[in-house]
C-alpha cells in the first residue's frame, strides 16, 4: 500500500496539480491539507474521475483536510480530535482504509511566539497525544499522517540557527513532537533516512526551493504493526518545481507484507 501527504495549498486553484501527481504517482491512500475551501467547493466529482472516493471537512479561506481513496470508498470514524471546543477549524479527519486507521492532521502553526495562537498549538498537541495514546491501546494498525507544522530536529531544517524563535522550532514544540513519538510510534521517513536532510516544505519567497532551502513538516507517524511493514520513504520533490505548485512537495510511504525471513533480517 502506498499512503501520501500533500498540503496542497488550495485544493481547488492547484487542483491541476493535484490530478497531474495523482495521476503519475498512483497513490492508494492521500492526505490532504490547507484545502482552503468550504465543504460544498470540493472537488469530489474531479477526484472521483480520477479514480479517487474521499471524505473531507472544508473551511473557507483556511485549513480543511481530507483523505482519499483509490478505487474504494474511505470509512470515516472521526472529525476533530476530541476535547477540541474549536470547532471552526477544520484539522483533523479520521477514515478506515484496507482495515488501516488514517488520521489526517493540520497542525496548527502557532505564529507569533508568544501569543494566542501558539498557546493553541501547544494545547492542539496535548489533545492530540492523548488521543493518539487511545489509538495504540487500541492495538489496530494506526498511520497519523500531515502537515505536523513542526521541524523536529535540526537536520530537518536548513540553517537552524535562523529558525530558533519560531514556532516549528521552539524547544516547547520539539518536545511536544519527540513525546508523542515516544509512545511507541515510528517516524517513517526519518526512520529509514536516519542521516539525511529531508524536507517536504520550501517557501516562496527567497528563491527557497532554487537553493534547497526547506524544512521537513510533514510526517508519517506509524503504529508498530504498519511500522514493521515499512519498505519505502519518499519526497517527490520534482512536484514542487511545476508550475503553479503548492510549497509543500507530496510525501508518501509504501507498506508490505514482509516474509518471515524479512522479519528476522530486520
């Protein structure tokens, strides 16, 4: 199975993008934030021709999130993650695919330090590690899967030293990261690129994608069950460079079935 992220950045303005990469990478599962449109403008006819059903919960203007799914129809167990009084900020969605739970996330941002809106973040991520907490007592094969607004190390940010003050990089946010991966789940991509600058986000300004000046926001955080069939970590970074294209290039897994040889050579 492959499961994608894409912040697309406005669903409907880069819907062209969004079908030219679904189209040429075929995903099974995709994540998608910042749709930036309300509920009744998404593209479910479009997507839907393009082979994909989907669950969504839109906002006008901002945020919104949905998950799709290739030739099936997603079963959709949650919208927003409970104890969230906020309702008016679409963030979080939750569906059932090929008996996988698939948690899609916006985090929130959280800018500026101090202030209001990171006050909310921090208090998005405590909900949002008890909740996952719930998920792995569960015991049920779990992907939370996003735009976590958060560069968890400094390998995942080009020059760090410039980021110290900001609200993906805060010692505060970090921890809040490295605490829900703690609980047992595995960061996919840093897992199997332990070593390597990644980043899935360059921004507009500053010619930041010329000069490979990016973060790595976007994550896959996996239960111990989906984690163990973890083959494959990727950016389709290429994505970022068409024309008209969103800021965040899509990130995708691909999980299987390992034999019983491939378990014991792990």
């Amino acid at each position: 199975m492959k499961i994608a992220t894409f912040n697309v950045n406005g669903v409907n303005g880069r819907l062209d993008v969004l079908l030219r990469w679904l189209d040429e990478a075929r995903p099974d599962v995709v994540c998608l934030q910042e749709l930036k449109a309300p509920s009744n403008k998404f593209p479910r006819m479009e997507l839907e021709r393009a082979g994909y059903c989907a669950v969504w919960q839109g906002q006008k203007s901002w945020n919104g999130v949905a998950i799709l799914a290739r030739g099936q129809e997603p079963l959709e167990t949650r919208r927003g993650l409970p104890g969230d009084r906020d309702e008016s900020q679409s963030r979080y969605i939750e569906a059932v695919i090929d008996g996988i739970v698939v948690g899609c996330l916006y985090l929130p941002n959280g800018n500026p330090v101090p202030g209001p809106k990171f006050k909310y973040k921090l208090d998005w991520f405590r909900r949002l590690h008890s909740y996952s907490a719930e998920l792995l007592e569960l015991g049920v094969p779990v992907a939370l899967v996003g735009d976590f607004n958060v560069m968890p190390t400094d390998l995942d940010v080009y020059k760090p030293e410039r980021w110290i003050d900001d609200a993906l990089f805060r010692p505060e946010v970090k921890k809040a990261y490295a605490d829900l991966v703690d609980q047992g789940w595995t960061d996919a991509l840093r897992h199997l690129h332990p070593d390597d600058p990644i980043y899935t986000f360059w921004a507009y300004f500053r010619n930041a994608f010329a000069r490979d000046a990016g973060l790595r926001i976007d994550h896959f955080l996996l239960s111990p069950d989906l984690a163990d069939k973890l083959v494959r970590a990727q950016v389709d970074k290429h994505v970022r460079d068409w024309d008209h294209a969103s800021d965040h290039a899509p990130v995708w897994i691909e999980l299987i079935e390992k034999t019983a040889k491939q378990r014991r050579e792990k």
